[in-house]
C-alpha cells in the first residue's frame, strides 16, 4: 500500500514556468519534508512542516515555496524554475515524539526537467 | 557546521561477499542514525537504524555499528546480492526529536555476479 505518494512522476515544465508537485501521505504523520536530489547527491533539505508551522532552510532560494493545506498534502511550487532546478524532488514524512529520533519515510520522487 | 560524511564513494563487491560502507558524522549532538538505500529512479528506503545508547544493532543480513567515540557509523552487508547494488546514505539528526535528518555524501555500492 502506498503511504508516501508524489504526483506526477515525471514532470517537464518550460524555463520560466511556473510547476507545482505535489505530496500526500496516509501515514497520519504530522511532519512533512520536501528535498531536491540532484545527480549522484545525497537529498538537499529545501524545507519542512511541522503540523501546520512551516520551516525553510537559510540556503534554500526563494523561488521555491511550500503550502500544506492539511495533515495529507504537502505542495512544492517553483515559481520561476531555472535549468539549474533539474531533479529529483523527494518528499517524506515523520511522526514527532519528543526525545526519540523518528526514521522518514520518503515518497518515490518527481523527476522535474526544465527546457 | 554539522555534517555527515562518507569515506568512500564507491564500493564494487562479488556476489556472496561481506560489504562494509563507513560513514563519519560531526554533530556530537546526534543520537539517532540511520541507513537508507536508494535504488536508481526511486527514493530513498529504509534499511536500519540505531540510537546513541547502542553500539550495535542488527536486522536481516545487515548490521549497523556505532562508534560514538570517534563519531563513526558503519552498514555492514552479509552475503551481498546484485539486488542490493544502489547508493546507500547514512543521516543523523542533530539531535531533534521530531524526525529532521542530515544526511551524508552516499556511497554507491555496485555487486558484480
């Protein structure tokens, strides 16, 4: 059963043009993470939920922007994508209890091309 | 900064072999790691994890070691298959509680037959 599950798959969007990706979760879990992984690269952190507060890293560019409507979707929207914004965009989920480490569970990824 | 770094890029091994993938982490603040495998073309999956008050944990054909001392963590492999050719990460959490990880460079292993 899927838990984690990102759509579309593949995307292709124009230099310039606007592409939203998308997230959902049947985990119930209450944080949600987006990440960029470019080739033969380790998962970049762009930013996360936690419950409804939004977290971004300090690097990550302005163009790229969040919005989570509720506990099961998560949106990543690239506002003005540039031939540097080629890759794979992973999402992921944990659940949060304090004092114990929690392992994330990722989604299959959007491979996005820009032209 | 925190970081989380692998020694080795790349891991060849011959079907049936033990394999061995190091990592190094730098954030004396991180009490869980943990080990993914990421197959070409999908995400990364979870193998096995480890908390600091251990020193070692095993699953089915892996273990992972932790060596708090000199901040070292290791997957080993028993019996390695060509199904298990991918990048492997490692990542720790720097100490949060709510599942935020940072993860390490990946170290591809390939398993020739």
């Amino acid at each position: 059963d899927a838990m984690v599950i990102q759509n579309p798959r593949y995307q292709v969007t124009q230099f310039g043009k606007p592409v939203t990706l998308s997230c959902s979760q049947t985990l119930n879990h209450n944080v949600m993470y987006w990440y960029q992984q470019k080739s033969s690269q380790a998962p970049k952190l762009l930013f996360h939920y936690y419950d409804k507060d939004f977290n971004n890293e300090a690097d990550t560019p302005d163009n790229f922007q969040s919005r989570r409507p509720n506990t099961s979707f998560c949106f990543l929207d690239i506002r003005s994508p540039g031939l540097g914004d080629a890759a794979m965009y992973l999402c992921a989920t944990s659940r949060s209890n304090r004092g114990r480490g929690h392992e994330q569970y990722f989604g299959p990824g959007t491979r996005l091309t820009v032209t | 900064g925190e970081s989380v770094g692998l020694h080795l890029p790349t891991l060849s091994v011959q079907e049936g072999d033990n394999s061995i993938i190091n990592c190094a982490y730098s954030n004396s603040a991180s009490d869980y790691f943990i080990w993914y495998k990421q197959e070409s073309g999908k995400g990364p999956q979870f193998i096995i994890d480890i908390r600091s008050n251990m020193d070692k944990r095993q699953g089915q054909r892996v273990t992972v070691l932790l060596n708090k001392t000199v901040k070292h963590l290791s997957l080993q492999i028993a019996a390695t298959q060509p199904g298990d050719s991918a990048v492997y990460f490692c990542a720790e959490n720097g100490g949060t509680s709510y599942g935020k990880l940072t993860f390490g460079q990946g170290t591809i292993l390939t398993v020739h037959p």
